[in-house]
C-alpha cells in the first residue's frame, strides 16, 4: 500500500511553534503548482523501483496549509497525480486545514474533489492558548469549522490538539477534550508542545516573554488525555494518535509500517523500502530546477542497522508493538537477541510490556518513548 504526501509550503502567519517549511509570501504559488505537476510526472516511476503494480491507497496534503489552495487548484493537482499514478478507488485522501479557511463555502467545494477526509489543526478551543501561539483562528472558528465540514458530508474528520501550552491548565486541558469528544469526531491528534530552536516560542522563552514548558504538566496533561481518551473509547493506536474504531489514519499508519511513500513539494520526504530522500526546502530553489526539468532531492541507502533503528522507533510507539520475531527474521539472531537484552531493565521496571514475542510501551513507557526507543538502537 503505497503512499503520497504532497507539502504545500505556505501560510497566512507563522505559528510561534512551528519549525516545518512554509513561506507567508503566496507570490510563487502558481509558480509553485507548476513545478509540483512537472515534479509528479518526473516521479512517475518512483515506485516501479519495488512493485510494477503498486496503487497508491493514500494521498496526504500536508504543510503549510493546504487548505489555501482553491478547489480549482485541488483538481488540477488529481489531473496530474490520475494522470501517472493509479490511485485506488477506496484511497484515503487528507487535507490539512486551518479553520478558518473551512467556511461552509470551502467545505461544500472541497466535497466536490477527491478529498475524503480533513485534519484540522484546531490546537486548543482557548483564545488565549491561540493568541500565544499566534494562530490565524478563534475558538468560535474552530467549532464552526467542524460543523461546516459535518454539514457538507464530511464524516472521517481529525483535529489537532496541543497541550502543555504554558497557558493551558488541567482543567482547561479537560474543557479542551471534552469539547472535542462533544463534537463527535473519529479522530484525534495530541501532541505535548516543544521548544524548537529557531522559533519565535523560543525566542520568546529566551527572553523571558513566555514561561517555558512545565515538565511536570505535561505529565500530567498526559495522563489526564490517557484516562479521559479511555472514557470515551478512544483507542490510542500511536503515542499521540487516538480514534474510533476503523477511523485509523491509513496514512500515517503505512509510515509506522513501513510502507513505501513519495513526498512531492519542497522539503518532502520519500522512502522506498530502501532508501530515503528529502526535496530541497527552498521554494524558489525547488521551482527553478524543475523549470529545468530537474529534481533538487538528497538522498541516503538505509544500511541494515538504520532499517533496524527506524523499525524499533515507529513500531515501539504503536498499539501493534515490535515483533521478535520479525527482527529475527529480517535482522538476524543477533538483532533479537541485542533487542530483548536491551529491554530487560524496562521491563523489570514496568516500561515495556512483553507478550506473545511483541514489545508493547505501558502508558508510564510512553512518557519515555524516545528515550527507551533509542536506549533499544544499535550504534550505526
């Protein structure tokens, strides 16, 4: 099951943050969508390299934010992908979107196109969480633009929800995902915020304008998002990843999984089972090669032991776990047994669950993920 994720690289406003690739500039957008489709026909190979007869069952618009592009823009955009690849009938199609693009004029014509599905990156329903955070929308907008979505048809629908914001207490924290539960959506992303480097959060933290984040609330807005998920049959399928049941993010899952998936747009990342490769994440720079009939990527041939690190790093976080016996299988022995010796203390101490030869985090592991994920990696 193959995938595509296309990176539309711009924005209104910069969230205080975000550390991804965007411009606040639209003045190469069509420029941009241009030297997207060349890209596409350039990249039509791109997965002949392990299955002659690989359809793609997912399609993802990440970003950036995708929902500034107009329905007219969507269409040509499956013109070209219909074009050179074949995409599958039942394929999961996401748009990313902020909510206050999602009026019920913009629902009702993104209904019209091949997209099936939304993420809407709500983040909190507090004006204040969003002032600090400098996002484009309100609260109100954020409600709105889930009714305008339900209204138009939409029924597989995520939203985006961040905690530990400096702003955001317990009990807010709760407000925010009861408001959620109360809007009867499948899906649910929440991540704790972090201090990227070259933010403007950072800056402002630097600079004593902004507390920096608790440690200890995010613990506990953590467990307060495990209890309350479970309440409400939430099934936490990944560390940050909650859904009903058969609502899984069908992209998302295939990157746990190691599926293969092409990554078209400025700074997008592809993986063919053997090999990565990231577009340059400059927008002028990526549309003049392809003016060229060039494509402006680097790339990396995984060796064994990466496949293994990455392998124990997506599986480790999912509800599915890592499997013994596949790393014996894929790796070899010695890679099991390295594994399994490895994660005797998390075990002993109540980190990692072992059962049926599968290595599951227990929610006082996944506190930890990264940490105990990486202490299982062997040195490259």
């Amino acid at each position: 099951m193959a995938g595509i994720y296309i990176h539309i690289p711009f924005c209104k406003q910069a969230c205080h943050y975000c550390d991804f690739h965007f411009s606040t500039s639209l003045k190469n957008k069509d420029d941009f969508l241009k030297a997207l489709k060349r890209e596409i026909e350039l990249q039509k190979n791109y997965f002949l390299k392990t299955n002659a007869e690989q359809e793609i069952s997912t399609v993802y618009f990440g970003g950036g934010t995708p929902s500034l592009l107009s329905q007219t823009e969507v269409m040509h955009i499956f013109d070209t992908l219909n074009k050179y690849f074949i995409i599958r009938p039942d394929a999961e199609i996401t748009l990313e979107a902020n909510p206050d693009d999602l009026t019920v004029k913009k629902t009702k014509e993104l209904k019209q196109t091949p997209i099936n599905r939304f993420s809407i990156g709500i983040q909190s329903f507090y004006d204040e969480d969003l002032k600090l955070m400098n996002r484009a929308h309100s609260s109100q907008e954020a409600l709105t633009a889930v009714k305008a979505s339900q209204d138009s048809g939409f029924e597989n629908i995520t939203i985006d929800l961040i905690y530990g914001i400096p702003s955001l207490t317990n009990q807010k924290w709760k407000h925010n995902l009861h408001t959620a539960f109360g809007l009867e959506i499948k899906h649910i992303s929440a991540y704790c915020l972090t201090i990227e480097s070259k933010t403007a959060l950072a800056h402002f933290v630097k600079e004593g304008k902004i507390k920096n984040i608790d440690e200890q609330q995010c613990i506990d807005q953590f467990e307060i998002m495990l209890e309350e998920m479970q309440k409400n049959n939430f099934i936490q399928y990944e560390i940050s990843n909650f859904c009903k049941n058969n609502f899984f993010s069908l992209h998302n899952s295939n990157y746990w999984l190691k599926q293969p998936y092409l990554g078209l747009g400025p700074s997008a990342h592809s993986f063919d089972g053997e090999s990565r490769q990231w577009n340059i994440s400059n927008n002028a720079l990526y549309i003049q090669s392809l003016e060229k009939g060039e494509l402006n990527f680097e790339k990396e041939v995984l060796t064994q032991t990466q496949h293994y690190n990455e392998y124990i790093l997506t599986t480790l976080r999912t509800m599915w776990g890592t499997d013994l016996e596949y790393i014996k299988n894929k790796f070899g022995s010695d890679y099991e047994s390295y594994c399994l010796n490895e994660a005797k203390n998390y075990i002993a101490n109540k980190d990692i669950r072992s059962e049926e030869n599968k290595l599951f985090l227990t929610d006082k592991g996944k506190l930890f993920a990264d940490k105990i994920a990486s202490s299982l990696f062997k040195i490259v």
